[in-house]
C-alpha cells in the first residue's frame, strides 16, 4: 500500500461515566456491534494481554456493507486514557486513536481522530469519508454514551 494516512475525523464526546467504564466499554470488540453503526458483528477474536481489547487482539468486523469485513488489530492499549486499533481490508488501511480525559464531574471526554489510507485511484474514496466520517463517529460516540449512562 502506498500513500500516507489522511485524517477524516476528529471528535470528542462527553460521556457520563467514569474513564475506566468507557475504556472498558468501548476496547471490547464484543461491545462493537452495539455501539457502532456500521458494524453487523464482530468474528474470529483473538484475545491477547488481560483485558478485552488489550494491545495485539485482532477480529474481523463484518460490516452492514456486503463484501467489506476488514481485519482490525489494537495497536495500543493504556487503560484507561488510550486505546488505538488499526483495519485493513484489501488495500485500505485505517486506524482509530482513542483518549479519553477525566472531567471534574465524574463523566469523561472521549475522543476519536480516525485517519485512512486509500491508493491512488481512490483518493476520492478517502474526500468522501472526510465529509461523512465525522458525524457518523460523534452519533456512535453517542450512542455508546447513552449505553454507559444506563450502566450497560
């Protein structure tokens, strides 16, 4: 693959939880399917470290788009204030860094950047993502927020 990461989001959501309950909630690739739109299920987990989603676990998401079930890998685990994974699915490769800042009223500020990597042709694939990354990433945010808010 040739060619360099393009950022297409970048956003922060403030969930009311405390910051481990989020790292918790959102590295667990078994929560995915429940937070993430896109997603129909995640398959073929392979478990590393001591916690779900710890730094070398890998699984296939199978996405609500036919055919594209990339295979994602965590790139980085520091519970509770980082977690970073990477997908590829032919020659696309993209990667999600998330942080997550305490704030003094007990809940925490997530943030997502997401960057992807397209090859040449398909740079306009990468435009488009840009345009449309960023809301579809704060609504799933949201939608984890408000599965936290209730507990789980």
């Amino acid at each position: 693959m040739a060619g360099r990461l393009a950022l297409i989001a970048d956003v922060t959501v403030p969930v009311a939880a405390p910051v481990d309950a989020v790292h918790a909630y959102l590295a667990d690739p078994a929560n995915r399917p429940a937070w993430q739109s896109s997603l129909r299920r995640v398959e073929d987990v392979e478990a590393l470290g001591d916690h779900p989603g710890a730094a070398g676990s890998s699984w296939r998401d199978v996405t609500a788009v036919p055919g594209i079930a990339p295979r994602m890998r965590v790139e980085a685990s520091e519970p509770p204030y980082r977690w970073v994974e990477s997908g590829t699915w032919r020659s696309v490769r993209a990667t999600l860094a998330m942080t997550y800042v305490e704030r003094t009223d007990g809940g925490t500020d997530a943030r997502a950047v997401a960057h992807v990597e397209v090859p040449g042709p398909f740079k306009p694939v990468a435009l488009a993502l840009r345009l449309v990354a960023p809301a579809a990433l704060r609504s799933d945010l949201r939608r984890a927020a408000k599965v936290l808010a209730r507990g789980q």
